[in-house]
C-alpha cells in the first residue's frame, strides 16, 4: 500500500494540517463535542468505510465520530415499512402502485403500458420530497405543479402532463425512510453534522444541514490540489482489442505493485469482459456497481419459461426453455429439436398442428411428448391475480427441474426475492393480469434489480467502480476504458425529459452542474499516480468511433503521451496443419444417399466428417425465408398438386389453378409459413405458377407422360451397401417406361451444366440406379420465374451414366473398406460453402506448404 500513501486521497484525509480527519478533530476539540454524538455525512456507502479506517490511522485515540450516508443513518434511526401507496424504491412493488394509481386516474386500459414511465418519473421527484419536511411536501407539491405541466396540444402532451400530476401526487404523499432524520428526535441525538460534500449537490443534505443551521460544518472533499500525472493513452482497434489491453493494463500494474487498481466502469458490457479476462488470470475484482439481474442466468432461466408459455411462441423460445428444464427428458428434446429444424418449424403451434395431423412414425412418436409439453404451457395461459401468478410460476419451475438451481445460486436467491417468488400470502397483491402483462412485470423487475456478487477479499487487488466513486479514495493506478465520445461524451445525457424550465423548478441539476461533476471525476482520476485512458476507433458493428472530447483536450495541452501496447508478446512455436487424411474403414456406411456420394466424389474429407462421422450444423428456427426456402416450399407445392391432378388428370385450367391453389395452402401450412415471411416470393409466385402449367400441358401432350407418384421413397440393395433416396416425381411415358424428374429452381444455365458430362452427373445417374428399368429417362425441370419459364433439360446418356456411377460406387466403397485414406482436397468451388471446412482447417494448409 506504499503507492496508496502517496495518492493525493491519502493526503486529503491524513495530512496534518489540512488533512480532513485532522480538521474533524479539531473541531470536536475546540467545540468541546463528544465524537459518538457527531456525524460525518458521506455522499456514497463505500466511502464510510474508507473514513473510519482513515480515522483509526490517523485519528484521535478514543471514540470515533459516526461516518453515515442519510439512508445508513436513517436506518440506524429507527425502522421503517413502506405504506400500500408509498413508494418503496422496490420495482416490483412499485409499479403495481403505478398500475394501481393509473387506474384510479382513469388510465386503466394503460395502466401496464404506463406503469414503468410512471415509477421513472416518480423516482425522479421522489428525492426532492424526500429532502422537504412531511407536513410542508403538500405546499411542495402546490408550487412546483403548474411548472412541471408538459403542456397542450396533443395526446402525447396530454397523457405526459397526466403522468407528471400522478408522479407528483405520489411523490408528495408518500413516505420515506429518511423522514426519520427530519423530525426532532434524530437532530436531539447529535451535536453535531460535519458534511462531506460530493460532486454533485444532494437535495436531503442541504436540508439536514438547514435544519442543523450552526451546528453544521461542510468541508469539501475534491480538491485538486495535487498536479495531474501523464496519463497514459491506448487507442484500440474494436471492443475487443480494448478489452484485452484494459486487462494487460490492470494485470500490469499489479506486477509492479500499485495495488489496489481501479478499473473504471463506463461501459457494462466491456466491463464485464475485461472482469471475465481478469478472473482467467486468477484476478477476482470487486464489483461496487452490480450486475442488472435481468443479464444473469438465473433470470434467462425464468424468462425463458414465461416467454415459452405465451400463445404465440416460436419454437425456439420453447427449446430454449426445454433444454433448461433438467426434469424433462433429455432424448425427448434432442429428438423434437433436430425434427423442428428438420422441418423448418418456426411457429411452435405449427408445430403442434402438424405433428398431430401427420401419420409418419418418426412425427408420431414425439406426440406424446408434445402433449406434455402443451400441458406444461397450459397451466399459464389464462388471467389470473398477480399471487396466483406468483405460485403458478413456481410450480412450472419446479416442474422443470429449475427450481433448486435457482435456489442453490447466490443471484437465484436474488431472482427469487426480486420477484417475491417465496412471498408469504397477502405480503405483495396486484391485479388480475395476462400472461403477457405478468411478463412485462417481471422483466421490468429483473432490469431494474442489481445484485453484488459477494467478494472474499477484504482488501481487493481491482475494484470496478463508477468514476464518480474515486472521490476520497486511495488508489495505486486507474484504469478508464471506454474514453469515446458515445460512452464518456463531454456533457452527459440528462435524465428524464424535464426540459430547463422544469429542471429550474424542481432544483433538478442542470446540464452544466452535471458536466462540472463529470469533469470534476475526470480530474480526480488523472491526479492517480498512474492513469491509463483506452478507447476504440471502431465499434462491434465497424461504425467508427471517436475519442472523448475530454480525452482530445489532453492532446491538445499534451497532458497525456501514448503508450505502448501493454500486453507481453508471446512466442509460439509454427504448428502448421497438414491436409487430413483420415482412414474410414471402421464406418463403411450400410446406406448411401445421391447427396452422400456427391461428397464422396466432390471431397473425400467432406464425405468422411459430415456422412461417417454425422456431424452436421443446426439450422437456425428463426432465420429469414430464402431462396432455399422457397424451392422447398415449391417442391411440396407440386407435390400436392399432383397428387391431386391424378384424380383428375384431364382437368381443364381453371380447376388445375384451383387445386394448385389448394396446393399452396397446404404446404403453407405445413411449413408454417405466415403470408409475412412468405412476401417476398409472393409478387414472382403467380407467374412462376403459370410457367409451370404452360410446361405441364405441354409435357402431356410432347411426351405423353401421365404423372405416377410424387416423392417416392426407394430402396436398392448394391453389394454391401443399400441404395436410398427420394425422388421428386416420377411420371410414365406412352411405351411404358419411367421418367424420373427432379426439380430444380436455380438458373438454366446451371441445369444445362449438369447435364453437359454425364458421368459428373450424380443425381439424375444415382436415381437411375434406384431403378431396374434399363430404357427409363431422366430429367431435371427448371422451374424458373423469368420469361423462359420452367425447362426440361433431360439427361440423354442416363444409362450409360447409371452403370458408370455402379461401378464407380462398388469401387469406391472397396476401397474405402480397404482403409485407403480420404483426403481433403480443398480444389474449386466446392470448398466455398462446405460445412467442413472449419475441420480439415483448409486455411491453414498454406503454412505447411
């Protein structure tokens, strides 16, 4: 702590002359005051104590003066209970008394919508009544009224002027826990008030001090008598880039022994990465700021459940709260996750519907758990009172097995407590509410909450605290990330929407009492004995990003130098990554798709990871329709209509539109397409369907093909090895043969290209081979939306193509069984979209080449 000394807080205490607990002894002698009969007014909790260590290293020997905030003192005062309308600076009680009071005002229907802007309002005031004594809040509360009246003119006016009125009335009329302080009985047990002015002014303060009139003294505590150090300046490339040096910045300050670092938090998100940086190297911070509850686990863990049981939940939300849920069957959800993804399921209901229509066995067997699952979100579906709610949502945690996780964790137990989810009957009441409201409630709760992880530390190495809070206090080095102009802006943002005349009215500070008091911190942190100040010139999304107008003064006055990069370069040893070879004797596959052996042909390595081994990506639930999308949605389309055309097969035009239609409709359903996610393919449809009827007819009277089935299943032993797949369509020609068609939505050009070699033709040559018919025809139907409209481009050499594809998957099969090595070969277009490639580390070959 030798560097601590030397801090200029270490003075403002300690100095012998001027130092502030030598000040606050004297007085007490001159005034002849007993110590325990006087109070030192701090202007943050964690400054008392550093004061009363302060005293006990410098002080006087004997009792020691009492160093309290109001709330601390207050509190010591007597006890206090909040009234059913009082404002208890509890979010979750008080927005139901916002909801309560809305509705006694006539805003019943918005009482939900309304509720959070009138508890921020309410909060707001709720200071400035504080600091005026109760019986003078009413004459308060008449002054300022006319005032803070947003105006006239419009709805928006009219309903802010209504929230102010309400927020004022209940400002006023509420009670408060430091009213304690303002009666008779708290100023007769002390002597004395001796004030610790802060940086900004505090309303209950002045008045306390009023009150005292001239048994209070006020001494400042920023003074900015010690000169600025050169602070250091680290301009980073991303967030990313600063987190790493913050840390590098504090773990360096640590080797050299200017512990404790304060490690300034502008910004949460990049505080929290830096702590997480921080903790790897074995360094634990104290968090004095707190985390929101609503950025926690335990609160994910709540909200997923609420969010999975609303009527309109995707299926996403609902897997999310599944796989949370650890008394669930855990195959059951892996099962019913890969067939929503399969399916493309977004809509949760879509799926419910579907599964309970379908007759596949694989659908079927998940009905069962499905049910249970609807149970489960059933017992949250209507209104209810808001403890009936409380209880409901317990028993659904308890269900799924989340309950004693919560319980067992440190910020569960916050969860549970924010939340009164263990409240006793009659201990927290609100209205009748749906489930959509009871969840606004909870969130709102949940982001208004913070928790303070305990610290096992009594005298921490870093301490993340606001830069406000380095006020009196002793440390070896500061570290200030995000020094840009969003995050640490030169004037800061006001908060509420009070406009000047109002702020006037209410004594709200203004914005140049607020600039002075962030400057004033700026000051205290750069008069450290070692101050490092880092920022980003580009954010997460690449806009870019300026340095703080503070920071650019100091380059201007040349206050600050830049600093070397203080992260300490590691040597690592080149590993470079050959090409795999691995061996796939051991999972010589019993099965063969068309699409399986087009990876074998395209990359042997592709072939080995995604069908060998199975490893496949997951599709997103919640992704945009694309093209892929659509042609999937076609194929089912026609699917559909076919099946129905063959009862019909000489149906005139207007009722092939009508059954396509009926075509659309089904396969809209069972894709859980809503008319929203399928716009942009809606405009291109009508002539897309009209191109394909013009080939139809065409196609049954060229060809004479009659349509025979859609998406048959076939199977076709080949030596050890089973060939599979499902073909699009098959239809039959005049003199008895199969023509098999697959169709495809991509451009002409490309169907075209297929074709041009057909022993590089995988599919068509693979249906072929699921076939015994040597004189059947294969072709691809290039259903298009342009002026060419949909295309046949039949593959002429088919059977040729057939027996050479044969022979070539028997051989390549043997060889495979022989343990020849399949390599990745990492050659052409194939490797630009492979799911594969993060494996076999194609980008890295080049430095063992």
């Amino acid at each position: 702590m030798q560097s601590s000394e030397r801090h200029p807080a270490h003075a403002l205490w300690c100095d012998p002359v001027h130092g502030l607990v030598g000040r606050i002894s004297r007085v007490l002698a001159e005034r002849g005051l007993h110590a325990a009969r006087t109070v030192v007014l701090v202007p943050y909790a964690q400054l008392m104590q550093v004061a009363r260590a302060m005293w006990a290293a410098c002080g006087t020997p004997g009792f020691a003066p009492r160093f309290e905030t109001t709330r601390n003192w207050a509190r010591s005062a007597g006890g206090f209970v909040p009234g059913v309308d009082d404002i208890a600076f509890d979010m979750a009680r008080d927005l139901l008394t916002a909801q309560s009071l809305l509705s006694r005002a006539g805003l019943a229907a918005s009482r939900v919508a309304l509720a959070g802007r009138l508890v921020e309002i309410a909060l707001q005031l709720a200071p400035l009544a504080a600091a005026e004594h109760p019986i003078e809040r009413a004459a308060w509360a008449d002054r300022v009224r006319g005032a803070i009246d947003a105006g006239k003119g419009s709805e928006w006016f009219g309903i802010e002027s209504a929230l102010n009125g309400i927020a004022l009335a209940w400002a006023a009329s509420s009670a408060y826990a430091t009213d304690v302080l303002l009666g008779g009985g708290a100023l007769a047990q002390v002597d004395q008030l001796i004030v610790l002015d802060g940086l900004q002014s505090d309303p209950l303060t002045n008045k306390l001090a009023a009150l005292f009139g001239e048994r209070v003294l006020r001494l400042p505590l920023a003074t900015l008598d010690a000169p600025e150090c050169t602070a250091a300046l680290h301009p980073a490339a991303d967030p990313e880039d600063e987190a790493q040096r913050a840390a590098a910045c504090v773990l360096r300050h640590l080797a050299e022994g200017r512990a404790p670092v304060a490690l300034a938090a502008t910004d949460r998100a990049l505080t929290r990465r830096i702590s997480a940086q921080l903790a790897a190297q074995g360094v634990m911070p104290r968090d004095e700021t707190g985390w929101k509850l609503s950025t926690t686990r335990a609160a994910a863990t709540l909200m997923s459940a609420l969010r999975a049981c609303a009527h309109d939940a995707s299926s996403d939300q609902v897997l999310d709260w599944l796989k949370s849920a650890s008394a669930l069957d855990g195959r059951s959800v892996r099962a019913l996750e890969a067939r929503l993804r399969d399916r493309g399921m977004r809509d949760w209901h879509s799926w419910c519907a579907f599964v309970a229509a379908s007759e596949k066995p694989r659908d079927l067997g998940l009905l069962p758990f499905t049910n249970d699952v609807e149970a489960q979100r059933a017992t949250l579906a209507r209104a209810r009172p808001l403890a009936e709610w409380l209880a409901s949502t317990r028993a659904l945690l308890e269900a799924g097995g989340q309950w004693p996780a919560l319980h067992a964790d440190v910020v569960g137990i916050e969860v549970i407590t924010a939340l009164y989810l263990e409240a006793e009957e009659g201990e927290i009441r609100g209205a009748r509410c749906t489930l959509a409201e009871f969840t606004a409630w909870v969130r709102d709760v949940l982001e208004a909450a913070s928790v303070r992880l305990p610290s096992d530390a009594d005298s921490p190495q870093v301490v993340v605290l606001p830069l406000h809070q380095l006020l009196g206090r002793a440390f070896g080095a500061v570290v200030v990330p995000g020094c840009d102009d969003q995050r640490l802006p030169a004037s800061p943002e006001l908060p509420g929407d009070w406009n000047p005349a109002q702020r006037l009215a209410l004594a709200l500070p203004s914005r140049e009492a607020l600039e002075t008091a962030q400057r004033a911190a700026w000051a205290i942190a750069l008069r450290a004995p070692h101050c490092d100040l880092l920022w980003r010139h580009f954010d997460a999304s690449g806009e870019p990003v300026r340095p703080s107008a503070l920071v650019q003064m100091l380059q201007l006055n040349r206050s600050a130098a830049d600093a070397t990069d203080p992260r300490m370069p590691v040597q690592v040893a080149a590993r470079p990554t050959p090409r795999p070879q691995p061996h796939g004797d051991a999972l010589v596959p019993v099965t063969l798709s068309s699409t399986a052996y087009e990876d074998l042909r395209r990359c042997p390595y592709r072939f080995f990871a995604l069908r060998q081994l199975g490893l496949r990506s997951s599709d997103e639930l919640d992704a945009e329709v694309d093209k892929r999308d659509f042609g999937n949605w076609l194929h089912a389309v026609l699917g559909h209509f076919h099946e129905a055309l063959k009862e019909a097969p000489t149906a005139a035009l207007p009722a092939r539109l009508a059954l396509m239609a009926a075509a659309e409709r089904e396969a809209t359903r069972e894709f859980g397409l809503s008319e929203a996610e399928f716009l942009p393919f809606a405009a291109a449809w009508p002539a897309v369907r009209d191109g394909y009827l013009d080939w139809l007819a065409g196609h049954e009277a060229d060809e004479g093909a009659v349509f025979v089935e859609a998406e048959p299943w076939k199977e076709v032993p080949l030596g050890s090895v089973k060939l599979v797949g499902r073909l699009d369509r098959v239809d039959a020609t005049p003199d008895g043969r199969a023509f098999v068609i697959d169709y495809k939505t991509e451009s002409v050009d490309k169907t075209k290209d297929r074709v041009k070699d057909p022993t590089e033709d995988t599919q068509l040559a693979f249906y072929a081979a699921l076939f015994p018919d040597d004189s059947l025809r294969a072709a691809y139907v290039n259903v298009g939306e342009k002026a060419s409209g949909t295309r046949t481009v039949e593959q002429i050499d088919v059977i040729a193509a057939r027996d050479a594809l044969v022979d070539g998957v028997m051989d390549d099969l043997a060889r495979i069984g022989r343990g020849a090595p399949l390599p990745a070969l990492g050659e052409g277009t194939v490797c630009e979209h492979c799911a594969a490639r993060g494996l076999c580390r194609k980008d890295f070959w080049e430095l063992a080449e």
